[in-house]
C-alpha cells in the first residue's frame, strides 16, 4: 500500500491461465460483459468521417487505412512521402505526452506509429475497437462493472523481449507520478515537466477512478474501479488511453544509470521514483536532435522504427522487423515531409515529389489536373469538431466571455454558410456543437445539434440579434469604430460582473500560420465583427505548436493566463484518444481546454451521468443532454467543420484508403 491508497503488485509471474474472450461480432462499440449484457452494443455508423484536433486531445493530419483487410499481394520496398501540414512538425516521441505536446502532428502520426496503445481505434474507416490491431484481448469486466480484467497477447519489443503486464503498470505508475501534485513543480515553461494531455483531475476520471492495478500473470492485469463505470465508456475513454511502455529498457533515471525498478516508489520526485523516470523520458524527449541516435526510442512494439529526425520535422521511418502484429510493412520506408505553407506544400505536389499531400482549397481548380497526372482524390474526414477556444481566466476580457448574451452576438457573427462556400469550396457542414457531424447520420448526434432551430442551425448568422443582444446588454454598440460599455453592473441590462465603464471591445485572436483558408476565414471575422458591431479583433498568427502551448498550459480562474484572449490552431478537436464524445475532456470541469471553466456551468454533472449510466440507451439520454447544452451555452466559438483535408495521393499507393477517422496512420498497409 503506498502512500497515496492504491496498491500495486509490480511482480513477473509466470504460466498465467490466459483468460478467452470471445469477440462475437465484427464491430461492437462496448465490450461484453457480464453484469449487463445491454450495455455492449452496436453502434452503426457510416464510413464518412471528420475534423479536429487532439489536445488532448486532443490530437490531427492526413491519410490513414484501414486494417479490417488484408492487402492485396503487392510487391516489396518503395518509399512513401508524406506531406505534412504546415508549420505542425512533430516534436515529441515520448508515448506519454504531455498536454504542450498533445497534438496529430505528435501522437497518432508519430508516436503512435511505433508506440502502439493498449486498445487500437480506428477500424474500416470507423471510431470504433480494432481487435486486430490491439496489444490486448478486448477488456472483461465485472463485479458489477467495477473490476476489469485485461489479457495481452503476447507480442514482443523490437529487442525481442515479450510485452507483458509489467509494462501496463509501468505506464500506469508513471501517469499516476506525472499528473500528482509532485509534478506541478516540475519543469518550466520552456521545458515542460511530465504530464499528460488527456488528464482530466477528479475521482470518477482516469487515473483518479482507479482504486488498484496489478499484475495477476505475466500477461493478465487487473484494475480495480472506485465505482461502477459504464463499459462502452470506460473502454472508448479510459482504458484507450493506456500504451505499454518498455520497461525493461526505460525504467531509468539518467542516461548512464542501471535499468531498475524505479518507478515503483510513486510518485517519486523529479530525480527519484516514477516521477524521476517519467522527467528523464520527458527531458530525452525534448532533445529531438537526438531522436535517431538515442538507445530509449529504437525499443518500440510498432510496425515502424525511427531512422531520421530533424527538428524541422522531416521524418523517416523504417520497418520494425519484429513486429508482432498483421500486416507486417512492405515499404522499405515512411518519410513524413514539412512546410511552411500550404502554397510550398501544392507545389511539391504538383511536382509528383509527394505519395500522400492534399490540395489546398484555393488550388481545388487544379485537382483534374493533378488526378490527370497520377494521384487519386479522396477528402479526408475526422471524427471530431471545430472550434476554437475563449480564455475565460484572461484578466481583461475574460468577464465579458463569461457572458452568455456576449458569446451568442460573437456566433451570431459567424456566417458559416458563406464561409463552407467561399472558404472551404462548399464541402463543409455547419457546426452547432461539440458532437460529431460525420459521419452522416451519427447517432450520437442529438436533433438539436443535428438541426439547429433556424435555418438548420442554433445560433445563425444574424448581424440583426448580434448587436441587439449587445445594446440591451450596456453596451455602447459604434459600427465600423469600438463598442464600449457604458452600463457597468451586473443587472439583465447591464454589462455583466467584472466589466468595468469605458472597456472597449478589443479582441486578441490568436492563428495559425500558413493555412490561406484559416487566414480567409479570420479576415472576414475581423471585418464582419468591426463593420457590424465595432468588435475589433486584433489578428495575431502563430505555429501551430505554439499556439497548442499557449492554450493548454493550465490556466484556471484562480492562475489566469495573460497571454492569449481566442486561439485558433486551425484543425478543431479530434475524439482521440477518448472516443466517444460524452465531452468529458473539453467540457468537464479540469478539462485541459478552459472552456471547463465556464463560471454555473452544469456540464460536469451531465458528463458524470454519461459515464456512470447503466445502459447504452441511458447514456444516449445524458449524451444528448450534454450536447444540447454545449450547443447553447457556447464555450467556444463554433465554426464550419469540412474535411480535414482535401487529399491526394498516387493512384498506384494500395492501402491508403479508407483514411483515419481518429486521425489515424496505418503505414504497414502501404504498398506500390
């Protein structure tokens, strides 16, 4: 029993009875259990998917594939170029990624290509379990849903050594070290600490719903719930974020230091303990230009190994020849290629240099011409949304976002019809909220999110209600100049609490770089918004990986952040690693995005009745209730979603289709 109350048994026991678990359908969305045969149902969704992020997260790119089939027979070796998007380089391989880090560029299509989770998702173009591609048999629980048993299936490290479920409670004991209260001191702002980006703190998310997790066998782990979870949850959100680490090459706490046992003090400190060896992967991590060269990151359980690395973000993988799973790469290597602009990006398209690129939206013009030349088209969709963030612990403008009236004149704002047509070359879909519009006809999508109430939306375009809500709420509303609240108070009439006489409506809107479609649409909000309203907002661009640093590092009511007032990193939010979208890890309280601290919000409640519901019918009900209130509440500004995008690729690369819905690569399919 250590210190913090849960116990762990950290043993290597040998000739453990595997346990059989029969998977009786060829997608389901829950496990079976048991206690409650209800809960594991089918969830049928459409191949067509969508957009986002992850941060979380959070994390999104380009092309994936399916696993659900074997390819074709197809010759060996040829290189495959990959484009990626730009400015968005990936910049950290340590598999436990903290929350500065915790993007697609960084985890699924990087780490995740030679660090492989737990629990795969991602399956025929679908958000669902992938059996196939899973370290693990699917999760059996039990005692009424609070014991979960997990049965690995003997695949092996590069360096042959077995994955066993000693490394399952590495990574555990090291999470459970990077999110305690002993790594808040560690690290800096320039060199962030251990951490994790889907860390959510409370008692009913993960790790804090964990009361125990131990070896039982060398290939049997057993956790142990501090209540009862719902199944298709805990699997989709909780336990799809473990990824066995190689404990025997990495539990050290210095370069020239003796593999040990470290991590079983926890948490440690940042020198000794978990905590040690979790800031020694943190900081090998931070040193990209040693990535190729460095012992720790060629032990990997993937299909593909890194074999060069630049911090521009030039990337080249190799086969893993022991790859455990199916199929194995038939490539002789994966190279992911960076740039600038997405101008730079077309260019080496048009050139034929790229196997897998996409075509900007101001160049769609020229896709029969490129598709003339060899390259086949196919948008790419994620399973996700897109939205951008207010910072409502920003000591200036913070009290005016946590104003309900304010947040509806900025949407109203939003004439995302004109932008899906002038932007987005009418592919996209309006957004009314966080839960997915792809793939067509969700389930998980409720009839107001799916429908709006005017116009097919919640909130629509209406310069009209924008600067009504504004007068009858203070304001001094000035047309092309600056609205300044002239009626300070806290009545229905007034401006709202923390909003002093004379503040004038200026906005700091945080971009990325590089994207000329997220520079169109930020130039028509900033001339919709003065023009209309004498809102201004003020323009600023940034790296993708900037801005992802900025917006997730922990601001809270009580420490604000200064630094940034709305952000748009350009890609919105994927569900990955947490899959189903009850909304948890951007709505919650503690969520890493600040949209968890909009002031009464009754979103945390609704999310802890999702995750505790009884049966999948009981969880749509507290899904919709979620959904509904995000959409009316608006936490964060809601914007067009379309394909992520636009893609191309050689008409003679098999297996590149369908692509990631949770933003997903699967290389080993690859063939010429």
């Amino acid at each position: 029993m250590l210190a913090n109350g849960k116990t762990r048994d950290t043993s290597r026991l040998s000739d453990t009875r595997r346990f059989l678990f029969g998977w009786t359908h060829r997608v389901l969305l829950g496990p079976v259990t048991p206690a409650s045969a209800d809960i594991g149902g089918r969830l049928r969704i459409s191949p067509a998917a969508r957009l986002a992020f992850l941060a979380t997260g959070a994390v999104l790119l380009v092309a994936g594939c399916s696993s659900a089939t074997t390819p074709a027979t197809s010759s060996h070796g040829g290189v495959v170029t990959f484009a990626e998007l730009p400015n968005t380089p990936p910049n950290y391989i340590f598999p436990l990624t903290g929350p500065a880090y915790f993007d697609v560029a960084t985890v699924p299509n990087f780490t995740d290509i030679m660090y492989r989770p737990l629990y795969w998702f991602g399956n025929n173009g679908e958000p669902t379990l992938n059996p196939a591609l899973s370290l693990a048999q699917p999760p059996v629980f039990s005692d009424g849903n609070q014991v979960i048993t997990i049965n690995l299936k003997h695949w092996r490290w590069s360096d042959g050594t077995p994955i066993t479920a000693r490394d399952v409670v590495f990574w555990m004991n090291l999470l459970e070290a990077s999110v305690s209260p002993a790594a808040a001191s560690v690290g800096s702002s320039s060199s962030p600490g251990p951490g994790w980006g889907a860390y959510v703190p409370g008692p009913t998310n993960f790790p804090g719903n964990v009361t125990s997790y131990r070896a039982t066998g060398t290939y049997q782990v057993v956790f142990h719930l501090n209540g009862s979870y719902n199944p298709t949850w805990y699997t989709y959100n909780e336990l799809s974020q473990i990824s066995p680490l190689p404990q025997q090459a990495w539990d050290k706490l210095s370069s020239s230091g003796a593999n040990g046992n470290y991590d079983t003090t926890v948490p440690g400190t940042a020198t000794t303990g978990a905590l040690g060896v979790a800031e020694f992967l943190n900081l090998q991590s931070q040193d990209l230009g040693t990535y190729p060269s460095n012992p720790l990151w060629q032990v990997v359980d993937g299909p593909f190994r890194l074999n060069q690395f630049t911090s521009s973000g030039f990337v080249k993988m190799v086969p893993n020849r022991n790859y455990s799973g199916y199929p194995k790469p038939t490539i002789s290597a994966f190279e992911e290629e960076p740039f600038t602009s997405d101008t730079a990006e077309y260019n080496q398209l048009r050139s034929g240099a790229l196997t897998i690129g996409y075509i900007p939206t101001q160049y769609l013009n020229q896709k029969a011409a490129l598709q003339s030349h060899g390259y086949s088209y196919a948008p790419w969709y994620i399973f996700g949304f897109y939205g951008y963030p207010y910072n409502f612990s920003n000591p200036t403008m913070g009290p005016v976002f946590r104003q309900l009236y304010f947040r509806q004149a900025f949407q109203s704002l939003i004439n995302q019809r004109q932008w899906i047509s002038a932007f987005q070359a009418g592919v996209g879909t309006v957004d009314n909220g966080p839960v997915p519009t792809y793939p067509a006809h969700n389930p998980d999508e409720s009839p107001l999110e799916a429908n709006g109430v005017a116009n097919g939306m919640v909130y629509p375009y209406s310069p009209t209600k924008a600067v009504d809500l504004l007068k009858a709420h203070g304001w001094n509303v000035v047309p092309g100049g600056t609205t300044t609240c002239v009626r300070p108070g806290t009545s229905s009439s007034e401006c709202g609490a923390g909003i002093p006489a004379g503040l004038a409506l200026n906005v700091q809107m945080l971009y990325t770089s590089g994207l000329t479609e997220i520079a169109n649409e930020m130039q028509a909000m900033q001339s919709t918004m003065r023009s209309i309203a004498g809102i201004n907002v003020q323009l600023t661009t940034g790296t993708y990986g900037d801005i992802i640093g900025t917006v997730f590092a922990g601001c809270t009511l009580s420490a604000p952040c200064s630094n940034w007032e709305i952000a748009n990193w350009g890609t919105g939010f994927s569900y990955d690693p947490n899959v189903l979208p009850t909304g948890g890890e951007y709505f919650g309280s503690g969520a890493p995005t600040t949209a968890g601290l909009l002031p009464g919000s009754q979103a945390n409640a609704i999310i802890q009745a999702e995750h505790t519901a009884p049966t999948r019918a009981a969880e749509f009900q507290d899904l919709f209730k979620m959904e509904n209130y995000i959409a009316q509440q608006l936490p964060m500004v809601f914007m067009p979603n379309g394909p992520y995008q636009l893609t191309l690729y050689k008409s003679n690369l098999k297996g590149a289709l369908p692509q990631g819905i949770l933003n997903e690569l699967n290389p080993e399919y690859y063939h010429f």
